[in-house]
C-alpha cells in the first residue's frame, strides 16, 4: 500500500532550482492526496500491484516560469518512478507565498541554518 510517508520519501530527491534543499524540507509542499486509480493498466488482475493517483499542490520559493517548469518535470519524473504510481497532477500555488519559516529542522540543518532561526531573511 502505498503511504503518503513513501511519496514524500521519493519527494526528497527533487531540489528547489534557487536553494540547495529539497522541497520537503523546505516546506513547499502544502498538501499530497493518494486515491487509488482503479482504471489504470493491471487493475483487478490478480498478483498486479495497486495503482495510485497522486494530487500534489505546492509552493514555489521563486514563481518564476523557468522554476515552475523544472519542479514540474523533477517531481513527474520522479514519481513516475515507483511502481505503484499510475498518475500525477501537480497544482502550483501562487498564494499563500513561502517563507523561510516553512523550513523544517531537516532543511534547517541542509541549509546550515540551525541554531538561529533569524540567519536568513527573504523577502
């Protein structure tokens, strides 16, 4: 069965195009939805691996066309990847806009910002 804990594992691997960190840990992610995809290839077939759709929705560090683009490709792709994945929709959100609060500890330490919460300030 795939877990929402598995998709933001293989979320890991896909980098923010402007910060040196994923976009777990940098908090982009503001919500992921998996339903089971009863149409896709193998479904009902004994011994065939449940198939998944995943509905992501984001935030960007820097909206720009050129960033969007290249996370849309990162996460597709990556996706793509795991077996029990039929189907992607990624939904970019231009509102609320990202803050360096959103940062978790993880990506804190990555970033090499832990132990001052006010090291960096972006507007």
């Amino acid at each position: 069965m795939l877990t929402e804990l598995d998709i933001l594992q293989a979320l890991r691997d896909c980098y923010d195009p402007e910060l040196p960190c994923n976009i777990v840990d940098l908090g982009l992610i503001r919500s992921l939805t998996i339903q089971p995809d009863p149409e896709a290839p193998g479904a009902n077939i004994p011994g065939v691996p449940q198939k998944h759709r995943i509905d992501l929705t984001l935030t960007l560090t820097n909206p720009t066309e050129a960033a969007e683009s290249q996370l849309r490709a990162q996460i597709a792709n990556r996706l793509a990847g795991l077996e029990t994945v039929s189907q992607t929709t990624i939904t970019i959100l231009p509102t609320p806009a990202w803050t360096p609060q959103q940062i978790t500890p993880t990506g804190r330490r990555i970033l090499g910002l832990d132990g001052n919460p006010n090291l960096i300030q972006i507007r």
